[in-house]
C-alpha cells in the first residue's frame, strides 16, 4: 500500500482540512500523529493534544515521536479589517500560527528528514493579496516565502517543500464569527473547495509520484484565481 510505515505528523488535525487530510493519510496507509488543541477523532490516527502557540510544549510533543517522513501544517484562521480598524494583535497572532510554527517545527524536523521527506504547508490563495484581508495574506505571503527558501536548501537532499493553497473551503472557519464581516463567496464551479479535495492534493505532494515537484504554490480554488 502506498505510503505504508511512513510516518506523518500534520498540526491542525481535529477540524476542517487538517481532519480531511490525516483521514486520507491514514487510509492510505500512512502512521499518522496529528497534533491539534482537541482530541482528533479519526481512525487511525494517533493524536497529542497541545498548543501550537505554546512553542516549548509544541517542540516537546514531538520529541518522541521518531522518525518523520512527512511534514503537513494545516493549522490556521483567519482575521479579517479594512484599513482604519486593523488590530495588531490579530497580525501578531495569526503572523505566530502561519509563520512562527511551521518555522519552529520544521527547523527541528527537516535536519532529521531522510531522502523522500515531505513538507507540505497548507496556505491560501489569497497570499498575492485580498481586500478586507491584508493582515491574513502578509502571514501567508510570507509562509509561500519560507517554503520557497526551505525547498532550495533541502533539494540536494531528496526533501520537497510545497504549499497547497485552497480558496474558500467549506470548513468550520468560514463560518467563526471571529473571522470579521468578510463572507466567503463561492467559485466559478458553483461551489466551495472541500476539505476531502484538499487532503487529495495534499496527499498526492507527499507521494513518490510528486519527487519532482518542489518548492511550488499550487492553487485549488474551483476557478476563483482565474
């Protein structure tokens, strides 16, 4: 079976696409350790509850875990402001999540990765810039950023660095009444991204199929950046 024995940690896992993907990963074979605040509820998957912003407890959770073959940060949300009512807090902490994590994690995981690792970000569509989200696409500007950077360091290796970046997704943070007033709009298609779609392509990045595919940004959004 593809993927069997390989081990795979993914942040964000007991929700939204961070739960699409550690569903797919696990049936196809994968050992799966999901990392989320809650308990992840999936077959299959073994799960360490923890803070992700707590960076000392986050590097602790994974000191054990061995081996990683793979790499998945679906952890994230999303504030919205226009200019005029912009709070820096928000910046700060979603630039902490988007940014600060991965980079904490990855700076621990990738020295340790064998040839065949993976790391795959989950980002947004919305990094080359949205209205009434300038806050939101700076963080995942900058994630697009660091990967591109990781994914030149860590070639010569066999290591790839890809983000997946989905438009409106029909998870539970498009309808958190902390995101701000911005309404997610659906697609050409006719509708929004699911997050089963997303764990596919996901999925599809940390295969031997996709070895020659690094350091991309790689839209899925029905049409919405056409």
């Amino acid at each position: 079976m593809p993927g069997e024995s390989r081990h795979v940690l993914v942040t964000g896992a007991s929700s939204g696409i961070g739960l699409a993907i550690v569903r797919h990963l696990a049936a196809e074979g994968w050992r799966v350790t999901g990392l989320a605040r809650r308990a992840v509820k999936a077959d299959g998957v073994a799960s360490a509850q923890v803070d992700l912003t707590d960076m000392p407890a986050a590097l602790s959770s994974i000191a054990s875990l061995g081996r990683i073959d793979a790499f998945v940060h679906a952890a994230g949300f999303l504030r919205s402001g226009d200019l005029g009512n912009l709070d820096p807090a928000d910046l700060a902490a979603m630039w902490q999540l988007h940014v600060a994590v991965p980079e904490a994690l990855v700076n621990r995981i990738a020295p340790r990765m064998q040839a065949g690792g993976r790391i795959v970000l989950i980002g947004s569509r919305t990094s080359s810039g949205q209205a009434g989200k300038s806050q939101y696409a700076a963080t995942k500007a900058a994630m697009l950023g660091m990967a591109r950077s990781w994914a030149m360091e860590l070639a010569g290796r066999g290591i790839t660095v890809n983000v997946v970046a989905p438009g409106a997704t029909d998870t539970p943070m498009l309808t958190d009444p902390s995101r701000g007033t911005a309404k997610p709009k659906p697609p050409p298609i006719g509708r929004l991204v699911r997050p089963e779609e997303v764990a596919g392509l996901t999925a599809y990045l940390l295969s031997p199929l996709a070895a020659s595919i690094t350091g991309q940004q790689i839209n899925i959004c029905g049409g919405a950046s056409l």
